[in-house]
C-alpha cells in the first residue's frame, strides 16, 4: 500500500488539496449544493427522482405520478441500481394503490396484481425489485386481513413504501460501517459501475457507501472510477456524487483497470451487486468479472457490497441468474451519434457474474460474510 495514495493516480497529497479546492469550487460554480443525494423520495404528488441519464450535466428531477410512469422510468434507467429499483417498485406500485378507483377489496386485489405484473416486467436481474414487489404484496394481504376498508388499505401500501425507503438509508448506513472496517488509511479503491447513493434510496450507497465508511471513521480514501461502458455509469455517475460529496476520484476508461493495479495503485476494489446467488456468485454491471480476475491475479482483495435483500438464497449458483440484454443502440450509438458501422450487430448484456471464488468479503448490512459463502449468507440473511 502506497504511503499516500489520496488524491489523483500517483500524485502528491499537496496537489491532491489543491485539486479538491478546485473541484469544489467548479461544482459551487455549477450550482451543485453538498446535500444529500436524494435518489427516489416519496412526496404527496408523486414520486420524485433524479433522472440519472442526464448526469453530470444536468441536476433535473422528475415527478412521476402513476405506476406505469414509475415502471417506464425503471425499464429506461432514470432510475438504476438493485436497491434503488426496489425503493422505487415500492412507491410506483404505492402511487398505483394511491390513485386506483376501485370502492371494494376484490376490485383494489384485481388492480394491485396488475401493477405487480407489471413492475415485475421491467428489469429481471435485479432482486431487489422481485424483493420489493414481494413485501409490498405481504403488507397488502396484511392489510386485507385487517380491513376492508380500501382507503385504509392504501395507507398501509404508502407507510410500507416509506418504510423500505428508510429501511434502505439504515441498512446502507449499517453496510458502510462494516465495510469501511475493511479498508486501511490512505487506501485508494477501484470501482466498476455506480454503487452509491444514485443507486440506492440515496445518501450513502453500498460500494461508494464502504467508502463513506471509512471516511466518516477518519480513514483518507480515493477512489479510481471505472468508466463503465456502455452506458458510462462510473464516469457520469460515480464520479460526480464523490466529487460532490469531496471525495478524490479519478475516472479510468475500463481498459485500463489491469494497468493501473499493476503499477501498485490500487489498494481494494469494491463493487456493488444486483444479485448475490446463494453460494455467493455475484451479479454485477458487465465488466466486473475482467475485474475481479485482475484483482485476483495481482493479489488485490475484491469485496462485494450489497444489502442483505440483495441476496437471493432461492438462487443456489450464479448460472441460474437471468441477465438482461439490452438494446444494442447503447452500445453502437452515443445518444444519436453513431460509433460503429451501419448493420453490424452489437452484443449488450447488461451484467456478468463473478464466481464467489474470486471475492474476499460480501459487505452486506448485517455484518460481512466470508467463504463458505453458502453457511455465511444464510446465517446474515436469517439474522
């Protein structure tokens, strides 16, 4: 471990002062404020989120005041990141509830399996969104048994959504706590995608929230920012909420990850997941397994940092995960700019999955779980 990895890649701690004050002083200029992150939040409108394909450039939140508007956002990644898809399903299918017209239980069920369905339909990698789905259907069928008050029923739905809004600030909080045990002083870690507050209900996140960890314990971090093709995540996302929240970040195209670890200037890398298979395969953005493997060879520790409800023990190994292909513009095009050739096909699946055999840790909010895997989740998971 380097003596003072903060900062920029391979550079001194005074320059690395200097470019913080600059970079504070550009976000001032730009009219980012320093306040938390606010993903995805529950307002009597409507629910309220960042659109994340607009970032860094522009800070533009969205009110969404139907089901099928939140489920659409999810499908189009306004929203993206397993435990802010689940936050979101909570309150687009809360929203639903809010507006549905139906004056009896059997109508308001009617309506209420047809959200599900659909919000099932939008991303299916991602657990979090089937775990969301799955407590919003308990707390109606609670709530069913309790009443048949149909205005009463659709409170329960909008106090559950808030409730696993807060649930997800706590267990990131929780996540980041363990995680940042994990990392020495003057550690500078690598990252592949967006893990942090924009993936989560906000505020902390799960990778970015291990980092969070470790500075609020008083450990110097960086951060070096995978780019994170197709769809930029780590250079539009992860690096402007760190640079926001002034934390040193630099971002590297995802070809140069191998470079950099072997010039000792990586101390850790810590990655989120959309799916943790029972024996502790993990789902994560495409490009995570090259990372993984380079971790491995050059003798780097690589730590998985997910919620608990991310783990899904139904799933006994990760060649049972489903993953998503996406439309192939995202890669051939940027925006409306074309980068490859007229009709030559591009292959776009959104995640691979790294075997557990590659990973040192998995942070989760209940502590951290260490091979054999398929003991370690179950004992945190049943905790």
């Amino acid at each position: 471990m380097r003596a003072d990895p903060v900062g920029a890649v391979g550079r001194s701690e005074h320059f690395y002062f200097e470019e913080r004050a600059a970079t504070r002083a550009n976000f001032s200029a730009r009219g980012v404020s320093g306040r938390m992150i606010k993903t995805v939040e529950w307002t009597e409108e409507g629910v309220r989120m960042i659109d994340q394909r607009r970032l860094p450039n522009e800070e533009k939140y969205l009110m969404l005041r139907s089901c099928d508007e939140v489920a659409e956002a999810i499908r189009t990644m306004v929203v993206r990141g397993a435990p802010a898809i689940g936050v979101a399903a909570a309150m687009g299918l809360a929203v639903g509830m809010k507006q549905a017209v139906a004056t009896n239980v059997a109508d308001l069920s009617y309506d209420f399996d047809f959200m599900c369905g659909m919000m099932s339909a939008t991303r299916p990698t991602a657990v979090n969104l089937f775990w969301a789905i799955e407590r919003m259907r308990e707390r109606f069928r609670r709530a069913c048994s309790e009443t048949d008050d149909v205005e009463e029923i659709k409170r329960a739905l909008v106090s559950e959504a808030k409730q696993i809004f807060e649930d997800d600030i706590a267990a990131n909080r929780a996540l980041g706590r363990f995680g940042g045990e994990l990392i020495p002083d003057g550690a500078t870690i690598l990252t592949h995608c967006n893990a942090g507050a924009l993936a989560t209900a906000g505020d902390y996140g799960t990778a970015l929230g291990v980092v969070r960890g470790a500075r609020d314990a008083g450990k110097r971090v960086a951060v070096i920012a995978d780019e994170t093709r197709p769809f930029l995540q780590g250079a539009r996302l992860t690096a402007w909420e760190l640079a926001k929240d002034e934390i040193p970040v630099t971002v590297i195209t995802d070809n140069m990850a191998g470079h950099v670890m072997k010039q000792g200037k990586v101390d850790a890398v810590v990655v989120g997941a959309d799916r943790i298979a029972a024996n502790g395969d993990a789902a994560n953005k495409i490009g995570t397994y090259m990372v993984a493997v380079l971790a491995r060879e050059h003798s780097i520790p690589f730590y998985v940092a997910a919620p608990v409800s991310t783990v899904d023990l139904n799933v006994s190994t990760g060649e049972q995960i489903p993953i998503e292909e996406r439309d192939a513009r995202e890669v051939t095009h940027l925006r409306d700019q074309p980068l490859t050739p007229a009709g030559v096909p591009a292959h776009n699946p959104a995640f691979d999955v790294t075997p557990n055999g590659l990973i040192a840790a998995i942070i989760t909010d209940k502590g951290v779980a260490r091979q054999p895997y398929t003991a370690s989740l179950k004992k945190l998971v049943e905790s």
